[in-house]
C-alpha cells in the first residue's frame, strides 16, 4: 500500500526541483550591449516608466510634430528621407538582469522623436509614426534581452552540469562590443516586423525603417545579410555558438539553437507599454 506522502507525489508539480536564485548584487563593472564607452558605471535611468509617463511622452512627441513643418506627400516627386536619425543603440540601450538594479530597457526621449519625425516628415501620420518610432527601437532592445535569456539558461545549464557557473554572455559582450552579429540580428527583428501594426501602411514604414537602417554603421546596417527564410535561425544560432565558445575562443557552429531566442512582434499589445515579467520580475521602461 503506498503511504499518503508518497500518493501526493505523483501529484501536481511534484517532478519540479526548486529554481535557482539569481545572482543579484549590481555589478561596478556594467557591459552595455553595443555601448562600450558606458561600460564602468550603472546608468542611472531614473524611476521605471509606467502607462501614464508613456501615454504622456507619446502626446508630447505628438505635438512637436504638429507644431513643425508638414509632412510630404510619399507619392510625390518631393519624396524625402531627411537627416539621418542616429544608430539605434545611441538612442536606446538594455542593461542585463545580472547588474541588478536599472535592469529593463532605456530609450531616449530625443531619439524617439528624431525617429517619429523620420517616418512624419516622409507621409506617416504622426501618430503612427509616434507608435512605430517607439516599437522601432523597443524591438531592437528586447533582442538583446532575448539573447540575455537564451544565454542564462545554457550557462545554468553547464552550471548545473560542471559545477561552475561560466559567465558567456558577460565576456562575449566585453570582447565583442558591439557585436556585429548581434546588431545585425536585432535590426533585423526590428525591420521585420516594422509597420505591422498599421497594416495599410506596412510597406511605406517598412521601406522608411529599412532605409533608414542601412545606413547605419557595420553590423547595424547588414541586417539583410541576415534576413529571410532560414537565414535569421542559422545566424541566431550561431550568434549563441560564439557567445557559449568566447572562453576557448571557438567559433564553430552549432545547429538547432534559434528556438532559445524568440523575441515576440508586438503588433499587436494590450497595453502601449509593453509590460513583460521574467522569472516574476518586470522588464521596466526607463526613459532619459
């Protein structure tokens, strides 16, 4: 007859073995995804923004395009692409779960106006352009967030494994930053799914997007080379081989490792600001 403790056993959850705790002390030594010079200091990106602080910036973007000069017409022969707003990672930036506090993504309030006058000043209503401008440099954030994640578990995992916790993700982004192939890919996810949240306007933002995104600086304007059919899992998939081979320096290719890196579309979202927990903590909003 098998007891009642061992009856509750083979119940419910009883195969999970407890999570392990996050390292959580702030690190002195902070690396910034595409931000070497930023490198040895936190950030400090202020208090977290909420719905209101977005909802309140988007109005005020808003309004500085309609206090400025009209748009252009797409269609005709004054068709314009403007000053070239600055490389996205200039303008927005992810600080790691591992530094503890300041953990989410900031994005300058200047850099998201200068994208939202982009797309206005090329046809895009201004509060299409406002929502696109934003996603533009969110998606390309939350990629370097995505790779964050993809790399914790497999260093979990040889941690559980070998004893000893490796620390990939921090000394693959201190060798390689900006990492050309990690920019690539993140403008590429961005450039993807650029526009869809305005359908009748995809296109026209997404040509205004891929335009703007090619003349960027190396890694950040080939994310053609690493677009389409196949292509993005093969170069994510390898982006994650380099990062878990920095400590023999072993470059080789791993296939199969794309599924760890799913950063979602976010065409469509419940609320303007995204509001995304991971392992029951909130991947916060700084604006600077």
């Amino acid at each position: 007859m098998i007891g009642d403790q061992a009856v509750t056993k083979f119940r419910g959850d009883w195969w999970r073995q407890p999570t392990r705790e996050w390292e959580d002390a702030p690190s002195e030594d902070v690396v910034i995804p595409g931000r070497p010079n930023e490198s040895r200091e936190m950030p400090d990106g202020g208090n977290p923004a909420t719905d209101r602080d977005f909802a309140e910036e988007a109005e005020k973007i808003r309004r500085r395009l309609s206090d400025g000069p009209p748009p252009r017409n797409p269609n005709g022969d004054d068709y314009w692409l403007g000053e070239q707003p600055e490389d996205i990672d200039r303008c927005a930036y992810y600080v790691s779960f591992r530094f503890g506090s300041q953990w989410g993504i900031h994005i300058g309030l200047e850099c998201w106006f200068s994208y939202s006058t982009y797309l206005f000043m090329n046809g895009v209503p201004a509060d299409v352009a406002v929502d696109e401008a934003f996603y533009l440099l969110y998606r390309h954030e939350y990629f370097h967030f995505e790779v964050d994640k993809a790399i914790e578990v497999l260093e979990r995992g040889v941690g559980i494994s070998t004893g000893s916790k490796p620390d990939a993700w921090i000394k693959y982004h201190q060798s390689n930053n900006p990492s050309l192939l990690e920019e690539a890919l993140a403008n590429a996810h961005a450039h993807k799914h650029a526009g869809k949240r305005h359908g009748k306007l995809a296109k026209q933002i997404k040509g205004l997007i891929g335009a703007a995104l090619s003349r960027q600086g190396p890694g950040y304007r080939d994310f053609a080379d690493v677009s389409g059919n196949g292509v993005i899992g093969e170069a994510r998939s390898q982006l994650i081989s380099e990062i878990m081979g920095i400590h023999r320096k072993d470059r080789r290719f791993v296939p199969g490792l794309q599924p760890l890196i799913r950063p979602p579309s976010y065409i469509k979202s419940t609320h303007d600001l995204p509001h995304v927990l991971y392992e029951g903590r909130r991947l916060n909003v700084y604006f600077f």
